[in-house]
C-alpha cells in the first residue's frame, strides 16, 4: 500500500511517499508545539503516551493526555488514506491565562445541571 510519508510543524504535509501495510497519521499539539507526522507501517498496536491502545481503526481518534492533544489515523482502506484528520475537539491551543476556566469547565456544567434540578 502506498501511503503518505513526510514530517512537519506546519497543519499538513504530502510530500513523500512509503510503502507498507498501513497508513499512519499523527498530530501532535500542545501549547507550545505542533507537529504532523505521516508514514507507514506494518503493525496495527499504536499506543498513546499513556499506553491506551489506539481503537478506531481506519477512523481518526482524538485523545488527550497531560495537555497535549493526539490525533491518529491508521487506515489501509485505500493508497494515501493518511490524510490529515479535522482538528479534533482539544484542537484549539489554550493559553495559560486561560487555562484554568476552561479546567474548569466540566464542573461548571455540572452545578449548572444540578442548580436546575433543585
């Protein structure tokens, strides 16, 4: 299978090509950094940086971990199917002076839900 093969901190790259059993995309983002990264493989284990195993195959998935945002794809449905995946819902970077409303988030919404109940 022919896949996409390139690296960069830009929001896509498509400059090269690799041959493999799979597609793998990957977007790395935190608040200081960003970086794309399209290349192929031969196995279908990916894992996060907390070891949660990546489960949406041919799907791109979104996840989380320490603030810093992943977005992976592993497809093999047809040749360049690594294409970058939409920004996913942790896609805007967050600056410091931010950060803790929007930590705070959840559990504003939950004593909004709970003050209606009452």
């Amino acid at each position: 299978m022919s896949c996409y093969q390139c690296e960069t901190d830009q929001a896509d790259c498509n400059t090269g090509s690799c041959q493999g059993k799979y597609c793998l995309f990957t977007r790395i983002q935190s608040s200081r950094s960003f970086h794309v990264k399209k290349a192929c493989t031969n196995t279908v284990n990916l894992l996060y940086e907390d070891n949660v195993q990546y489960t949406s195959f041919g799907n791109c998935e979104y996840r989380q971990v320490n603030a810093v945002n992943y977005d992976f794809k592993l497809c093999n449905s047809s040749s360049y199917c690594n294409t970058a995946c939409p920004l996913g819902p942790f896609s805007s970077l967050i600056s410091s002076s931010h950060s803790a409303f929007f930590q705070l988030m959840p559990l504003l919404l939950l004593l909004l839900i709970f003050s209606r109940r009452i």
